[in-house]
C-alpha cells in the first residue's frame, strides 16, 4: 500500500464536532505503535461515539479460514477477516442469530434512548474492511467487497437515506512492488512482466459466503462489546443489554 486509505462516520450526537480532538501526533503515535495484534473491539478509536441499531455502537473484528488449493494443487487455508465501524440502522430492524431481537425489545420498552427522552438519531453509516491472503484481482475484490452487504442485511441494515456505507476488500495474495525500475530492473519505458497468481473465479463462492457470514459477526461484537457512553452535551447511549438478548436469542433455538 503506497497511500493511506482514510474513512469516517459521523459521531456528531455524542462527540462535539468542532473540537477536533485527534491531533497530528495522534496519527504519528497510531502510526509507531501499530501491530498484527487484534484490534480491541466497542468503544475504541474511530468506534468511540458510534451508535447501531439505535445502541452504543462502535468497532468489530471477526474472521473464517476456508480450505483451497496452492498454485501447485496442494491443501492450503485461506483466511477472511472483516473489520467494521458499525454506526447505523433502527432498534425495530436488528436482527441476532435471526432473532427480531430489536422488535421484542421496543416491545418491552427496553430501547435505548437518549437521557433527555430523545431517541438517538442516527441511520448511517457503516465502514467495511475484508482482508484477505486469497489472492484475488481488482474485479474479484470489487465482488468481495459487495458480499458485506448480506452481512451487514441479516443484522437489520437497509441501507438507509441518509447512510454512507463504506465496503472496502483488500488481498495480501501477490507481493507486487510499485515500481520495477526504482529496483534497478528498467524504466517506465521499458515494459518488465511480473507474475501474479489468481484464483478460478469458479472456486470464489467459499470466498464470498465467508465475507458476507465475517461482516455480520463483526458486526455483532462491534455491539456486544461497547458500553454505555455519555457524550456531548449529556447525551447518553446505552449499551445493548446482553442478558435480554441472551434470554430471547436462546427461547428461539
């Protein structure tokens, strides 16, 4: 990657936007203190004021390794990791394990509100990273990346209005340098082939399913992981309240 890729969803109900809290040296410190360490899920960095489904949102990780064949035809695991910024959708649409778990609750009058009384207002959006070490093509990636879409449907997302979802998919499948000629192998004038290994497309349907089922995961622990926050101007958000949804989720199986 020879560019940063930089996302955002809006916190503005729990955060005060003219602040500016993050800092250059903020970016630097996040830069020198990166690791292959999982990212703590709820209520961290970008997913500190995220609201889903109406609840404390914030961020979530999940992943599923798939068999396949190496470029010789021997057993290999791939792996599919998702990492989402969940901050979208209405408490009467979530759905858990495809449990109407945000319906009953509303049901029992057990929706998070706002401590003034006021619902916390908020339709959009979500952002999406697949990571992948399959090694996939631009066009093979594109389709990835739209699989989050089911994902992020069987939790209650519809897309709404006012959403900005944000799908990315990335593969670290081929090691490809950006550019030959800075290696001493050429100029830009001088075309210099180098391999890069793809997958069947045929073969692509684990790829797909694993996605789609990592992106509702994901989306799930961004959830159960956040906690209660109160933020800007007193506003408060609570967090889904797991022993409900516990109990509703296991009278259904």
């Amino acid at each position: 990657m020879l560019l940063p890729v930089v996302a955002e969803t809006y916190d503005g109900f729990l955060s005060s936007q003219s602040r500016f809290p993050v800092t250059p040296a903020h970016v630097v410190r996040g830069i020198k203190e990166a690791s292959s360490d999982r990212v703590p899920e709820g209520n961290t960095g970008g997913g500190t004021g995220m609201i889903c489904h109406r609840f404390k949102g914030g961020t979530g990780s999940s992943s599923r390794v798939i068999t396949g064949f190496d470029i010789d035809g021997k057993p290999k695991s791939y792996t599919i990791g998702v990492l989402v910024q969940a901050n979208y959708g209405s408490t009467k649409n979530l759905h858990i394990g495809g449990v109407p778990v945000g319906g009953l609750l509303l049901d029992e009058q057990a929706a998070a509100v706002e401590s003034s009384g006021k619902e916390a207002r908020k339709d959009g959006s979500i952002i999406v990273v697949i990571a992948t070490d399959v090694p996939l093509i631009p066009v093979q990636l594109q389709r990835v990346a739209k699989r989050a879409a089911i994902g992020l449907a069987k939790v209650g997302g519809y897309g709404s209005n006012s959403s900005g979802d944000i799908f990315l998919a990335f593969s670290t499948g081929n090691k490809v340098p950006g550019e030959k000629f800075a290696f001493g192998k050429g100029s830009p004038y001088q075309p210099a082939p180098q391999d890069a290994r793809v997958i069947d497309t045929g073969t692509i349907d684990g790829v797909f399913e694993a996605a789609a089922d990592a992106t509702e995961e994901a989306i799930y622990n961004a959830l159960f992981m956040a906690e209660t926050v109160t933020g800007f101007q007193g506003r408060t958000v609570e967090a889904l309240n797991l022993a409900k949804v516990k109990e509703m989720v296991e009278r259904r199986l």
